[in-house]
C-alpha cells in the first residue's frame, strides 16, 4: 500500500528554528487544522507534544478532542455550535451573532478583522463583543487577528499591524474600565512570524512552517526549514512495453523506444494530484510520470518494489500551479502515516 513517511527528525529542526525565532517553545501554537495539513493529527500532536509544544490550533471540536490530552490550551478556529466543552478549550469568535451560541463560562478568543474581511467583529464592535460576552459568563482569553498578505513585499502586512497596534490599546483600556485581566494578542502565521526581528506578541499561530514550508518572496531572510513528510507507492505489477505502445487513459504517452514500466498504487483517489501529460514530472530517483495519473495508480520507468513519489512538494506545487499547503492537504487521511 502506499504510504506517508513523517520524518521526526526534520519536524523538530523546524520545530526548535521556530521556538528560536519566536522566543520560546510557549510562543509556539501548532497549528494542525486538516489533518495537520495532510500530515497526521494525532501523529503529529504526539510529536509536537514530545517536543514540548504547550498549545496547537484546529478547526472544529472533533479535532479538538482527538488531541486533548497532549496540549494546555487548543484554540479551535471555526466550530459554531457544541455539544461538550473542556477549559482546555478556546473558541474563536468569528461575529457578534455566535456570542449567544458560545457555551455559558466557556473561553473566548474574539477574532477581530483588521483587512482579511473574512471572519472576524470590526474593531469598533470591540466593546459590545466583550460586554455581550461577560453577560454570558464567558472568560475572554485572547484576541487575535490574520493577515492577508504576509507572504509578499507589500506595505498591507505594516498596515494591518498598524490596525492590530491600535485593536490592542482598545482592549487594554476596556478592560481596565471593566477589571478585567488582559487577555493574550496574536496576529502572526508563519510568514508573519519570520518578518518580525523581535517577535514580541504572546504567541504565534505556526503552521505551514511547522512541515518544513513557507511561502514567502524570496527578498526576504528565511530559515532553513526541512520537508516533514514523504510520498512513497508499492509496485501492483511490471510489463515491457514496445517502442510505439501507449500508456494509461487517452493513450497519451507513447513508448519511444522497449521500456520497462511499472504501475504503482498512488492516484488522484488518494489525493494525489491528477498530472497528465503536459506536465513532465520525475521523482526524487529521476523516475517519469508515464501518461496521466489514475484514481489509484501512476506508471514510472521504473522496477523498483518501492518508489518515493515526492519528498519536497514545491516543484509539484510549481508544476500544478498551487501552493505546497493544497498538496499535502489533499492527501487522504486513509494513507498509513508511519514516523520514522
Ligand atoms: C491556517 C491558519 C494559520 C497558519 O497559517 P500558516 O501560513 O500555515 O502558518 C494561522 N492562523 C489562522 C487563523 C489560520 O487559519
């Protein structure tokens, strides 16, 4: 069967690049929404954990619950309704309406909008978003915004934290009105985070990063981070083919001159990318990417039992015109994750 390696060892190096950047293993929030990005969500808690990561982030409550034990304190992203709540719990608050589906007493991180214009209350709602909440009985742990450009050379990443700046004085003086304490501000992913010198937020959100990426314009000074997981498919079967014959749907790659060629058990079932004949893919060993890649598998110019299909996905992300989030993401969470 297929199968998804997660090297433990390049995980900590980026893990231990990224503590040092943000200042400490407590400013680090591991962000492992969809199934960590493809990487494994218990696997990769664990690991994280192992490391010493006290808090992670995660999209709905049923993610929250599968890693509970191995965090402090897990901030789920985008859950409207619950059914269970634990203190370990911080739930975003994406609008002024989902105040009244919060559970009573719960924790709160208020998401303001400073430029995304996604989720989150403006910055003038600030007071009746607490004053709604405290009626509620709820704990307002955290405030936090998003960048929309912190990726690229452009003045939209000063301009929102000139917005969050501001965001921060205004809870500070609600809540000396109100004798509340001070909850905890964060604004940065991990582009963000690698274009602060000093980094002096409480924690930053970290997730592509984490799994050995990151998206920035070249102009800027980044780590050296190392890829987390690799891609490997079995051999179903070998045949020599004959300068002339064609290969899988379309019959779009013809054999130029007798090959042996192998089928292996990855495809766009599995969340492969579906690469056709246009794009002219090798594998880390020079292996070709004979014809179309089917829903369960792909041929190579190879007799190997066991290929590793990619180990880096920024040429694939290049190939496909995509980002290296949407290729690890899509991989089916049915594919064996073994760390080694
Ligand atoms: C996904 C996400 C992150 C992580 O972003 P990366 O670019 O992967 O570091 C941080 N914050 C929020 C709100 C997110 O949705």
């Amino acid at each position: 069967m297929a199968k998804i390696l997660i090297s433990k060892e390049n995980l900590f190096h980026n893990l231990e690049l990224i503590s040092n950047h943000a200042g400490s293993k407590e400013k680090v929030a591991v962000v492992l929404k969809d199934n960590a990005y493809g990487h494994g969500l218990l696997e990769i808690a664990k690991l994280a954990s192992e490391f010493g990561i006290k808090k992670a982030v995660v999209r709905t409550l049923d993610e929250a619950l599968i890693i509970k034990q191995f965090f402090d304190d897990i901030l789920i992203l985008s859950q409207r309704t619950f059914n269970t709540y634990s203190h370990t719990f911080h739930i975003a608050l994406n609008s002024l309406e989902d105040i009244n589906n919060l559970p009573m007493g719960c924790k709160v991180h208020i998401k303001v909008d400073t430029g995304m214009h996604r989720n989150g209350i403006l910055p003038k709602e600030l007071k009746e978003a607490i004053l709604g909440l405290l009626k509620r009985n709820i704990i307002i742990s955290g405030i936090f915004t998003h960048h929309r450009n912190a990726d690229c050379l452009a003045t939209d990443f000063f301009w929102q934290s000139s917005v969050f700046r501001q965001v921060k004085e205004d809870v500070k003086s609600i809540c000396e009105e109100l004798s509340l304490a001070i909850p905890s501000f964060h604004s940065c992913n991990s582009s963000a985070l690698f274009r602060h010198n000093n980094f002096n937020e409480d924690f930053a959100r970290v997730g592509i990063a984490t799994y050995g990426y990151i998206e920035n314009d070249s102009t800027f000074n980044l780590p050296n981070l190392k890829p987390v997981l690799s891609l490997w498919a079995k051999k179903i079967s070998s045949r020599e083919l004959k300068k002339g014959q064609c290969i899988g749907y379309g019959a779009t790659y013809k054999v130029k001159e007798d090959m042996q060629v192998s089928t292996y058990d990855v495809g766009y079932g599995d969340g492969f990318l579906r690469l056709n004949e246009n794009q002219d893919y090798s594998t880390p060993k020079g292996y070709k990417i004979l014809g179309r890649v089917s829903m369960d598998s792909i041929s190579l110019n190879s007799s190997d039992e066991e290929v590793c299909i990619f180990e880096d996905v920024r040429e694939l992300a290049k190939l496909q015109n995509t980002i290296s989030y949407e290729i690890t993401t899509t991989l089916s969470k049915d594919i064996k994750r073994v760390v080694i």
